[in-house]
C-alpha cells in the first residue's frame, strides 16, 4: 500500500472508530494554504465540533505515529483550526482539537508508553488496529 492510500485508510479507520464512540462525520480533509484538517466530527454529548489530525504507522521502527506530531505541525493545525471555526460563522461553538494515532498491533509498546505520559487518552484495539485516541490534544 502506497503512503497516500495508508493515510486514506488510518483516516477511514479513525473515521468510522470515532463513529462507534458516538461521534458524527461533518467532512473530510479540509485544506487550506496554511495546513489540513483530516476529520471535522461532531460530539453531541458536548455539543462539540472535534477537528481531528490522524497519524498511521505500519512499522513500529519507524517511531510511533504521535510522535511526528512536532511544534511546527502543532502550529498549522491550530491556524487551520481558526480557519475552520470562522467557517462555522459561531463565534460560540465549541470546538476541539484531537489526534488519533493508528497503528498495526505489533507496535504496542509505543502505544502504550505515549499512554502512560498523556492525560485524556483513550486506548483501543479496533478492526486488528491500535488506537490512541487523545483528546483535546492541541491547545493554543
């Protein structure tokens, strides 16, 4: 599997995991000049609009998929982030900035060490996947 179509599979996968945690799909791959927002979700038990950057791994030697999440990617996402709540045309509406790392099983143990250093995280194994689900990951 070529990159482009691992990364449309970690979003599809992501997509429909968030979807069985009770979260709605609102798009997908919202680009801009400035950067990318992979899934825009809908949260109805907080009434929260959740933008999600999602990262895939399928070698565990390569580092896990968080950890390429650094300072100057953390930056786009958030300028982005500003561009999608002026869409929203909500000054109000809540919004959320969240990662989902995925990854194959045999890569469990960097899963598992990002767990023990972050709040907010939810682990899950999902359709053969691992799953690192943190929530309100990036803040301004």
């Amino acid at each position: 599997m070529h990159t482009q179509q691992q990364g449309n599979f970690a979003e599809q996968l992501a997509c429909d995991f968030l979807t069985s945690q009770g979260l709605t799909l609102c798009g997908k791959n919202f680009q801009r000049r400035i950067g990318e927002i992979d899934l825009i979700m809908f949260e109805p038990d907080t009434a929260t609009t959740v933008l999600i950057e999602v990262r895939f791994r399928a070698h565990p030697n390569r580092g896990g998929p968080l950890e390429s999440i650094d300072y100057r990617k953390q930056r786009k996402l958030i300028k982005t982030a500003k561009l999608v709540q002026q869409q929203l045309n909500n000054p109000n509406a809540l919004i959320r900035m969240d990662v989902i790392g995925v990854q194959t099983e045999a890569s469990n143990r960097a899963a598992n060490e990002l767990k023990m250093d972050i709040e907010n995280v939810l682990y899950a194994r999902f359709r053969g996947y691992e799953i690192t689900w943190i929530t309100n990951a990036i803040t301004e």
